[in-house]
C-alpha cells in the first residue's frame, strides 16, 4: 500500500498507517475506556449497564469503519491501553497472528501480566519458552479426555434441574455453573465450597484494577491456592483432578497453578449460557438437538463475546506491512467488533446454521475461542457441559423473554441483568441424540 491509496490526511510512513491523534481519541472513548468500565478482567454488573445504555460498542464500530474506509482495510498502528499496538483489521493479519508462533506472538501480553500477574504467574495463559510448551501439553492431556465428559454431562443435567421452574438472573445461572465447574473439576468434595469461587470472584475483581490492588491479591491468592490445594490432594475419580496424579507432571509444570487456573476458564460459559437462551427465548422453533443448541451457544459467544479482545505483545522484531516492529509493540484483535463486521451477511442477524455448516469455521473474523496455538484449551469440554446443561434446561422448560431481542440485533446485550422466566413444559422434551458435527476448529 502506498501514501496515494489512502485517504487525505491519512498517515502512512511507507509501513503500516498511524492513527491520526483524533483517531486515537475515538478509540480510547469507544472501545479502551468502555471496555475497562465493562471491567477487562471479569465484568462489572454498573459498567455493563452503562455502556449498554450509551451504545459504545455501536460507536466503536463506527470508529472502525472509518479506519477502514480510510487506510483501505488496513490494519494500523494506534496508541493502545499499554503502548504502540497493531490493531488488526486484516483478515490475513488475523490469521497470521494467530497460527504465528506463540513465543513471538506472546499471549503473556503486557496488558494480562499488570492484570492477572499477581495470581497466575505460572499458567499456562502467561508462560513462555519450554515452561509453555510442557503446561501447554499438560492442560491438552487434561481438559481432553473426553471419556469424562460424559459424566461432566450428567453433573451440569443434574444442577441445571435446580433451576426450573422459575425465572432466571444471571446470579442464579452463576451460582449453579460453579456447581458444576467445581464438581468437573475437583470432584463432589468441592460442590458446596463456595468461598472458593467467592475467593475466585475477589481476584478477578482486584484483577480489572491492571495491578493497582496488589496487596488485596497477593492475600486473596494465598487462600485461594491452600483452597485448590486441598481439593487436588483428593484426586477424586471422575473429576480432572482425579487424572493429575496418573500424568505425573513435572515440577515445570506447576499442576496446581493450571488447576487453578482452569477454575477461572469455567467462570467464562455463564454470559454465553444467558445469551444462548436469551436466543432461543427471541427465535424459537430450533430443532433443540445437541447440535443446534451447541450453535445457539456459539452463536450467542459470537454476538456478544465474553472474550472481547485477544491482545498479544511481540517479543522480537517482526516485519508487518513494509515495516519492522520492535519487541514490545503490541497486537489486538477486536474480536467483538469483528464479529458484526459489516463484511460479514450474518454480522447482525441471529445465524446458528454458519456453526453447522463450516461457514463460521472458514471466517477467520469470528473465533470466540482463538484459534491456532494459543487457542482455549478449554473449548471442547465448555462447549460439552455447556450444550448438556443448556439442554437440560430445555428439556424441562421454555425459555421465554418478557421484550424478546428483534432483528437486527442489538449490538451490545446487558446480559447481567437479563431475566428469564422458565416456562415448564406439559411434556418433557424428547432428548435428540444425534452427535454434533465435529468443529474443524477443535483439530486446528
Ligand atoms: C465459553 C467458554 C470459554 C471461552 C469463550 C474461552 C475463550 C478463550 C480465549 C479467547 C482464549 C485465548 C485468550 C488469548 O488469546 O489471550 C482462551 C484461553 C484459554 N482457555 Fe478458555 N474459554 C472458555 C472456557 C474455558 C474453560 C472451561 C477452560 C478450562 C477448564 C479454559 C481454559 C483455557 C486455557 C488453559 C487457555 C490458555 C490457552 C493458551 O495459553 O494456550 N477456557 N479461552
């Protein structure tokens, strides 16, 4: 690309084009300093409700259209949260960050180091070198051995049952998913330990202060590891924990580090789980088999990402559009924003048949779960609990939704204080068996 593709006043230097200092602003205002309100860590029920109310997602939407328009689809250098940063704009630049190589694509992004640092040093989301590589098989061993997710299936049919009649809040749904993640975790031991998740929730909250609450997470992270300590040196059988011991992994490895870890992994699904019924509830007459209720589930982690950002720091210089990067140069991919990407036919529109019929799997702007190395180790076992407890639910209720969502669909959902009255059914719902198609993702 030279100067004279892009737009007047545009600023290119012959490498990638620089935000212009208005464009900067408009990104700090419409997606940096929204998306810290909504909380970077986990989310803030106020700054959800806020942002939802002032549309800032639509704006920011704008901000990027206009970025497009005027570098030509470009990915550009803007002025990000902790620096320099590439915003990636390019379907090519999104698949080349992606199945790149994780050392120099680091996912320990300098962003995730002030916020999670403290209380994740160790896991697998902030190591590098030969430690990633061994806790990157460790967790791979671990969260894949599907002979348990059946099981895990049964755990999140069960909890799910407390749940009807009735009208659900998201604290409910909360509640009653970590239920589930602490007994597929750790085993039946751990089901009523809920100051482990409270301890959970503590953290995470002290984590969106990006490393200014130290203090608090250094004293809430000791409690949190002698918690997780306590409930690995049961191993039950038929829980994750219950297979470390037979793995025998290496002290490199830190086990207990990743264990805990695995935790927070769980505590991503219940937006989703809203999201999928708050679908269901606003476009009903889908077949419910697994398949179709494990799209809904995709389609509501697309629509409304929890992970709304995937933020990467380059460790060594890196050639990008004519240019070279320095080490410390950071990378976001805007996945949220991608996703309703005007490029896309289905950008607003509720389309569970793009997750059944390769569509999704072939658009390298959707990807709620990452893709290439650095993608969520934890996907094929939240996809299953989450499909079972989904259609546990629906097996026994309908989902209903006092303003059901419209067409097109809104660009930001205050799924924090969505309300869902369940409305039993006279019948139960014949269980479909057929098996989901298998995403081609999952074997990336
Ligand atoms: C709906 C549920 C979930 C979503 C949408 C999700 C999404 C993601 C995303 C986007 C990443 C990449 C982050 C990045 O690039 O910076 C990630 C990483 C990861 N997730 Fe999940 N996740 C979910 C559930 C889980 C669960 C249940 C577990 C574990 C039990 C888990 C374990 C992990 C691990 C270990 C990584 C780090 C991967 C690596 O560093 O290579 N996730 N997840």
């Amino acid at each position: 690309m030279t100067e004279g593709l892009l737009r007047d006043g545009a600023r290119s230097t012959g490498g990638l084009p620089r935000a212009t200092a208005r464009e900067n602003l408009a990104l700090a205002t419409t997606f940096f300093l929204p998306s810290l309100a909504r909380g970077t860590i986990t989310s803030s029920p106020r700054g959800h409700a806020l942002t939802t109310r002032l549309d800032t997602m639509a704006r920011a939407q704008r901000v990027l259209s206009g970025l497009r328009e005027r570098y030509g689809g470009r990915s550009v250098l803007v002025r990000g949260v902790s620096g320099p940063t590439v915003l990636v704009l390019e379907r090519a630049d999104i698949e080349r960050v992606l199945t790149g190589s994780d050392e120099v694509f680091t996912l320990a992004s300098r962003e995730k180091l002030s916020g999670l640092g403290p209380f994740l040093d160790g896991t697998l989301l902030l190591s590098r070198g030969g430690p990633r590589i061994s806790r990157s098989a460790f967790a791979t061993s671990v969260l894949g051995v599907s002979e348990l997710y059946e099981g895990f299936a049964r755990v999140a049919a069960e909890e799910a049952a407390t749940l009807v009649p009735g009208v659900l809040t998201y604290s409910a749904v909360n509640d009653c998913w970590n239920r589930v993640a602490r007994r597929c975790l750790y085993g039946e031991g751990a089901r009523d330990d809920t100051e482990l998740s409270e301890v959970l929730a503590g953290l995470r909250r002290a984590g969106n202060w990006l490393g200014v609450r130290r203090g608090r997470q250094a004293r809430l992270s000791a409690r949190y590891d002698a918690l997780i300590a306590g409930h690995l040196s049961r191993a039950e059988p038929g829980s994750l924990a219950g297979l470390i011991p037979s793995l025998a992994p290496g002290a490199e490895v830190c086990p207990a580090r990743q264990a805990a870890f695995w935790l927070m992994g769980f505590t991503v699904p219940p937006p989703g789980l809203m999201q999928a019924l708050a679908l269901l509830a606003s476009f009903p007459g889908g077949s419910l088999s697994p398949s179709y209720v494990r799209a809904c589930l995709l389609e509501g982690l697309r629509l409304w990402a929890p992970v709304p950002a995937l933020m990467r720091t380059i460790t060594s210089e890196v050639t990008w559009g004519g240019e070279t990067l320095p080490a410390g140069t950071g990378v976001l991919i805007p996945l949220i924003l991608h996703a309703r990407s005007p490029q896309l036919p289905y950008a607003d529109r509720f389309a569970p048949e793009i997750w059944m019929d390769g569509t999704a799997e072939a658009e390298w702007l959707l990807g709620p779960f990452s893709r290439g190395p650095g993608q969520c180790k934890g996907m094929n076992l939240a996809l299953h609990v989450g499909t079972a407890f989904l259609e546990a639910l629906l097996a026994l209720a309908r989902p209903v939704l006092e303003r059901p969502l419209g067409d097109p669909l809104p660009l930001m959902l205050d799924t924090m204080h969505l309300r869902l009255t369940m409305e039993p059914r006279l019948t139960r719902e014949p269980r479909l068996t057929e098996e989901p198609p298998r995403l081609a993702e999952e074997s990336r």
